[in-house]
C-alpha cells in the first residue's frame, strides 16, 4: 500500500507516493537524491541523519515519512544561500573540522540548532548540544572549535 507524502524539503514542495513504513532518512537519499543526509546507525544513536523537521533537529533513521507529512524538512543542502555557505559550513571549513566527512552533515545541523538557541554558547554547552554525535575520525576538538567559530561569525554578520 503507497500513501502520499507532501514534504517542503530546503523550501521546495514535493509529493510522492510511497510506502508509509519508510523513514525520512530513505526518502530524503534515494527518492529526493540528498545524499549529504547519511545512514549511520539506523538506532538514532550517531546523528549522521540529522536533519531539521520544522527547525527542530530531528534523527532522520527514527522518523517514518508519514510523521513529516505536511511538514518542513531541512537538509545539509539546504543551508548554503547560492554560493555563500552558511557560517557554521564556513566555520566547519575554516577549522578544518571534518576529516572523512562522514558525520559533518549532522553536526552542522546540530551547531545550527544550538546557535539559534543559544548564540554565543560557553565551551560546555557546545560540548552539551553536540553531545550524541559520533564522529569515527575523532575530530571533536576542531568541532568545538567549529561551533565557537561560527558563533563569531554569527556575531560579526550581525553586527556589521
């Protein structure tokens, strides 16, 4: 049995007919072809699926598409404006806070999520909001250093 899905993924409505069990992980990479979302765990456990579900940072591999339905959808691909990266991609790059690559996705959305929450975060609190993400390369100094980068950045971009 298909249901149809309507999802407004990076500010673009979508619908497809699918099988209503599938997660939004599956969804997102091979229906809609966003493969900066990653499968990591499949157990909610690593955050390589991170994406935001209506601005709140969401494990993908724990979502089935039914639950996004009618809802927005935030994906890596969708935080870079034209060719300007958003600060927390620019911060990540500047750091040098990614080596293989495979967990940086998640831990942008998750640097993007604490910011807006929280915007100019103490060393705790990174470490708190980035708590729960695995990276197998053992970067997490350079993302710390990331995410306090990109507060800076935040900072100066909105005051000058």
């Amino acid at each position: 049995m298909s249901v149809t899905v309507r999802l407004n993924v990076n500010g673009t409505q979508t619908s497809l007919s699918t099988d209503p069990e599938r997660r939004l992980l599956d969804v997102i990479r091979e229906d809609l072809g966003l493969t900066g979302t990653k499968y990591g765990c499949g157990e909610g456990q690593c955050g390589s699926c991170l994406v935001h579900l209506d601005g709140e940072p969401t494990r993908s591999c724990l979502v089935p598409v039914t639950a996004a339905d009618g809802r927005s959808v935030t994906t890596i691909e969708g935080l870079a404006r034209g060719d300007a990266l958003h600060a927390v991609q620019e911060a990540f790059v500047e750091e040098g806070a990614m080596q293989c690559g495979y967990c940086t996705s998640g831990m942008i959305l998750a640097a993007v999520a604490l910011l807006g929450k929280t915007p100019d975060p103490t060393h705790e609190q990174i470490v708190a909001g980035m708590d729960g993400h695995l990276c197998r390369c053992n970067g997490y100094v350079k993302i710390v250093n990331a995410v306090r980068r990109a507060a800076e950045l935040t900072r100066a971009a909105s005051h000058g």
